[in-house]
C-alpha cells in the first residue's frame, strides 16, 4: 500500500486506515500524514519536492 498522503510505502500492519462515509478508504503511514490531510485539509505537494526536502534534511 502507498500513503495517500506523501506516496510512500506503507508495510502491512503499520500506520492507519482511514475509510470515509462515502466508502473510500485511504492510507496513511504515519499520523503526520494523516493529520496534514484530514484534519488540517492540506493537499500533498508534488512528490519531486518532498523527496529533495527529505534528502537534504537526513543529510543534516
């Protein structure tokens, strides 16, 4: 499974599953995730940028 969220790789039996009143069910690997998208209502940005952010702050 992907997070809906950032598209990373969620491994079975981790993170959360969160299913709508309309029936869809989305992913999310961490609550990070899950609060940036449900509750707060932000919108994932393009993935090139969040993997350049990512590498650059591991690498601090």
């Amino acid at each position: 499974m992907k997070c809906s969220y950032c598209t990373s790789e969620v491994e079975s039996g981790r993170g959360l599953e969160f299913v709508r009143k309309n029936g869809t069910v989305r992913y999310y690997c961490s609550t990070r995730c899950y609060k940036l998208n449900v509750k707060l209502g932000r919108k994932p940005n393009k993935k090139e940028i969040r993997e350049s952010t990512r590498a650059s702050s591991s690498h601090k």
